[in-house]
C-alpha cells in the first residue's frame, strides 16, 4: 500500500510509473548504438529489445491508468496541449506494441520502419519535454537535470558522428 492521501498515492504511482517507463525506453532507444560502440554486453540487450519495448507499452499504459484516474479525481488538471501530443504518444506507442512482431514487419515492410522511427521520437520528445519543465520547478530540478540529461545524451549517441567520436577517443 503507498503512503499518503488518495492524491498523494495517484501522484506518486503516476510518477513512478513514468520512471520505470522512462528506464527503459532509454535502454530500448539505446540498444543499438551501445551495442555499436561497447559490443559484448549490450548484445544481448539489443536481441531482447523488441520485450523491452514491449515492457515500456505496458508501464506506460498504467501511467496512462494512474493519469486519467488522478486527472478524474483530484483537482489535478493539464492543458489541452498535454492531451494531444502525450495522447498522440500513446498512439503511436500501442501502434507500435501492436506492431512488434516478425508478420507486422512483414506486412508494412518500409512502413514499419517510419511508424516506429516516427514513435520512438514522439516518445523521446514528449519524455525529454517533461522532464525538462521539472528542471525548473521546485523541489525536482535534480530529478529534471539528471533525466533530461540522459534523454539528451540518448539522442546523441544515435547520431553516428558521435559516436565516431567517442570511439576514438576510447581507442587514444
Ligand atoms: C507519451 C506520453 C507521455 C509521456 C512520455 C509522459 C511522461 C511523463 C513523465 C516523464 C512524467 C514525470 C515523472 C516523474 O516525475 O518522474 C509524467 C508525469 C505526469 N504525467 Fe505523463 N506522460 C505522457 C502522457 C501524459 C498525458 C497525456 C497526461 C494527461 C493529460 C499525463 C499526465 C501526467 C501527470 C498528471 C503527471 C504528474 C504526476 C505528478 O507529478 O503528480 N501524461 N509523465
């Protein structure tokens, strides 16, 4: 049982959940690159990535149960803006869920390929937002800082420049 008021519970289970999400979201969008620039451990990470975004759907989803509840409940509210983009998101990401299997990939073929490039982004950007607009709040600028932090370096390592640069300086 969480601690605190019927709010306090559905704030915090509302937050957690997005953590959780938010852990392994990086891991699934960092795979790749990772596997590129470390090999050996992260080999077996990028083989097991179609569960682990499989995973991020899931917790995802039981934010989405937490939000709503919240929103319905307490006097809790977000703009009309946060329901559009955070609800394309969601979209996108039960699309993609729905998706994640080897005959999907077939039947879309390049399609495939953009709705899941097209969600992963979505994700980040709605993620990176979020966390950034903590940066600058009371009381979860640690929290926004280190979070933004590594969505940003997320990003970055997906760019192959980076990551040329990085190996390197590993090899010098
Ligand atoms: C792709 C969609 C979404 C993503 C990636 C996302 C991500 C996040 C993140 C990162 C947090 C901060 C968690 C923390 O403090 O560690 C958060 C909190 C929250 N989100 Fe979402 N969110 C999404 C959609 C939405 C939508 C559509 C709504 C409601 C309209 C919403 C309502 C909330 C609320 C109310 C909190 C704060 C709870 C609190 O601080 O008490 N989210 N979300």
């Amino acid at each position: 049982m969480l601690p605190g008021s019927h709010k306090e519970q559905l704030s915090l289970a509302t937050r957690l959940t997005a953590r959780w999400a938010a852990v392994w979201f990086l891991l699934a969008f960092t795979a790749r690159p990772l596997f590129e620039m470390f090999g050996g451990p992260f080999s077996e990470v990028l083989r097991q990535r179609r569960y682990i975004g499989l995973g991020v759907a899931s917790i995802h989803t039981i934010h989405g149960v937490a939000f709503v509840w919240l929103i319905a409940s307490t006097d809790v509210s977000r703009p009309a803006i946060v329901w559009i983009v955070g609800g394309t998101g969601y979209l996108l990401m039960w699309a993609m869920a729905a998706t994640s299997n080897d005959r999907a990939m077939r039947a879309l073929g390049k399609n495939w390929k953009r709705l899941h490039t097209l969600g992963m982004w979505w994700l980040w950007f709605v993620f990176t937002y979020s966390y950034g607009g903590r940066i600058f709040r009371t009381g979860t600028e640690t929290l926004g800082l280190v979070m933004a932090g590594l969505f940003v370096l997320a990003a970055l390592i997906r760019i192959p420049a980076t990551r040329r640069l990085i190996g390197r300086n590993r090899i010098a």
